[in-house]
C-alpha cells in the first residue's frame, strides 16, 4: 500500500510525497505545475521533471522540513512514531513548516482559519506551560489543533502574535514568529542570541528581528519569520524558502562540512547559481562568514543559511540562528565549515583569509576590507546593541560580559590580517 501527502504551495498542488510497503519516500511533481511555465521548482535540488524522485533525490528535502537530532527523537515519542520515519513526522506535522509549503493528506485542502476560530492570546500561566512543555514535547507535538515543524536542533515553537500578545495559530492559520526558550544545558542563550542578532543587524547585516521577553523571571526569545509577509487586508501569506543543505540535496544528518556536508567554498557557488543578484548576495555571504568569526559562533553550517524566493527572485534570506558558541567551553571551537582549511579562530591567520578568498572565488582585497570594517564596526557598536536590549528588559551584566567578549574576538579578528 503507497500512502500519499499532497505537497502545496501557496493554495496551489505541487506534487505528491509518497511512502511504499518498504518505507521508501518519492516524489512527483502533479502534471499542471509542470505544465505552467511560470510554476517554479520545489528547490534547486527538485528540478521541475516528469519523472518521480527517488529516496536518495527527494529525502534532503522533505527530510529536512523536520527538527534534528535530540528534538526528533523527543518529537517521535510524543507523536509515537519512529524516528526515522519522515513521511509519518510529515504527516503529523506538516501543516504549517518553513516556507511556503503545506503537506496535508490526500483530499484536505488548504484552509484558513474558520469564523470563530481565532488565535486566542496566553496569559502569562499559559506561556508558562508552553515553555514547560517544549523540552519534553518539542513543537507542542500532538497539541490538538497544532500541525507544525521546523527544522533544527533546538527546541522551539511557531507562534502568532495578537496585539502584540504571544497566541499558538487556529488551524490552518500561517504562523509569523518563532518562540525559543532558553537552551536548558547553557547558560543564558537567551541573552547570547538576542544579542548576537541585534548586534549583527546594528552594524548592518541582514538579520531577522528578535525580541526577548520575560515572563515570571523565565526567558524566551520571539524571531520574527522572515518567510511570511502581510498582505494590505491583513492577512499573511507564505513565502517559500529552502535552507542550503535542501539546495544542495544533502541530508540533515551529514550537514557538517566534516561529514559531508556543504563547505562554504559550496555555499559561494550556491548562490552564483541560484541567485537573482549573485553579487549582492555573494557580499551578503562574505559578511556573515566574517561576522560569524568576530561572534565566536562556531556552528554555522549548511542549515544556517537559506535561500528566501521572494517576489524579486531568489536570494539569501536573512541571517538567523546567530549565537556566541564560544562562551560554552562544553561545545566545540571549531567551525562548522572551515574557513580557508582553517578549523578554529586561533589557527585563522593571513594565509587563511587568502586561501578562503581563492575558494570562495573573491578577491582578498575585498575580503581584508570587509574584515576590517565589521571588526570596527562591531568595537563601535557593542554597547549601542547592550543599551537596545537593556531597554527591553535583559540582564545588563550578561549582556556587558557578551559585549567585552565580542569586542575582544574583533580585535584579535582584525589582527590576523597581519600587516
């Protein structure tokens, strides 16, 4: 028996997701969105074609619409599935995923929330119990109602906002902002990110808006989706997106350059490719490689950059997932993807930056100037990032020691130029 999720996009069929009697995923793209020219493909890796996709074309994709690592395996109990079993995941949670996309069974179509059903806002008891539930029930799977996923490593929910107040959506209802709580095993992940974020936006990189909050002396952190947009009645529409490793066709589990995964060298050729201006999105690219360094982030791999298909045309989506790695000794320093066959900032050196340049097929002129003004930048824009984030209620003595962190890590960046 062959089960069957319809793949939609915008209110429109895509295509179909399939599983056979042996657990094997395909996917075929319906015969009127290859019939219209205008219909775009599902991702860089899924070209509009006749012929059904196999496991190993189609799995880095839909695969990588669900969380990763210890939030799949919680997801997996709370659903009651098998971990490694993405079309029984996508069933259950693909109503409302990154992108523009919806998978629903054969026969429901897409829906907007109906009369009455409305996002109704949490009070601070009911926040309370989605912070609580998320470690164990990531997504709030199995939630009545809730059809959600997102991909990555640490827990999270989609949520709406209602006059400004934190809501989980009706059904069918597109959500516009991520909720992050704190990661249980560090310290102050709030704080680092929020911080991170702001400060990567104030020295003008293009980054997703974040708020912190608190609630009850417990922090949480609100990113804004960059893959929704307001329509002028108010409503909000999706707007598709893939990250690198789903244009690549590489699957979550190898997302590491070290495994298999996309190498930055990779990720520049990317968006030459695919890019409505690679130029501007190459640049764009140099930019968060330099700032992820200053930052001292260390994990920014292939499902930490993502492709936005906005009504220009394809480019970078804004900068998300930005957060100081280095201030946890538990975690590993080196980078994700090496940076000029560099593996950590102490082994960055001229020589590096030249090599990575060559690979990344810039010229290191531009590169050493990039380098030297985010340095500066950052060393000039630390403390207008603290006060911003202050205003908003966080701890100033973490964020001072983030702040003094990162200046120091611009400084010792600035110096591996040489002379």
């Amino acid at each position: 028996m062959i089960r069957t999720l319809d793949v939609w996009w915008d209110g429109r069929l895509v295509g179909q997701l399939t599983q056979d009697q042996h657990g094997e995923l395909g996917f075929a793209y319906a015969s009127e969105w290859l019939g219209n020219e205008e219909a775009p493909p599902l991702s860089a890796s899924l070209p509009k074609r006749a012929e059904s996709f196999i496991r190993r074309e189609c799995r880095p994709f839909f695969g990588g619409l669900l969380p990763e690592e210890s939030q799949r395996d919680a997801v997996a109990q709370a659903l009651g599935v098998s971990r490694g079993n993405d079309f029984a995941l996508l069933d259950r949670l693909g109503g409302d995923v990154a992108g523009a996309l919806q998978l629903l069974p054969p026969g429901e179509i897409p829906t907007v929330p109906a009369t009455g059903e409305r996002a109704i806002p949490l009070d601070d008891r009911g926040l309370i119990r989605v912070l609580d539930a998320l470690p164990l029930r990531p997504l709030l799977a199995g939630e009545e109602g809730l059809r959600l996923s997102l991909a990555g490593a640490q827990s999270k929910v989609p949520v709406v906002l209602v006059d400004g107040a934190v809501a989980l959506p009706a059904p069918g209802q597109p959500t516009t902002h991520i909720l992050k709580p704190p990661i249980s095993r560090f310290t102050a992940t709030t704080e680092n990110e929020a911080f991170m974020m702001r400060l990567a936006a104030t020295i003008g990189l293009d980054v997703a808006s974040v708020e912190p909050r608190v609630v009850h002396d417990r922090t949480f952190l609100l990113v804004q989706r960059y893959d929704r947009a307001t329509n002028q009645d108010g409503s909000v529409r999706r707007i598709h997106q893939e990250d690198f490793c789903q244009a690549l066709g590489v699957p979550p589990e190898t997302k590491y350059a070290t495994e298999g995964g996309p190498t930055l060298k990779d990720c520049f050729a990317l968006l030459r490719r695919t890019a409505a201006r690679p130029a501007v999105d190459v640049l764009k690219l140099l930019d968060a490689v330099i700032f992820n360094v200053i930052a001292g982030n260390a994990d920014a791999h292939g499902k930490n950059f993502s492709i936005l298909y906005s009504n220009e045309g394809p480019r970078l989506a804004p900068l998300y997932d930005l957060l100081a790695t280095v201030a946890y000794p538990e975690l590993s320093p080196k980078f994700a993807m090496r940076i000029g066959k560099r593996a950590t900032l102490e082994e960055l050196d001229a020589e590096g930056w030249a090599a990575f340049a060559a690979g990344a097929g810039l010229g290191l002129p531009l590169v050493r100037r990039r380098l030297r003004e985010l340095c500066e930048r950052t060393t000039a824009k630390a403390r207008g990032a603290v006060d911003s984030l202050c205003a908003q209620g966080v701890d100033e003595i973490v964020l001072g020691r983030l702040s003094d962190m990162v200046r120091d890590r611009a400084e010792r960046c600035a110096m591996t130029l040489g002379r």
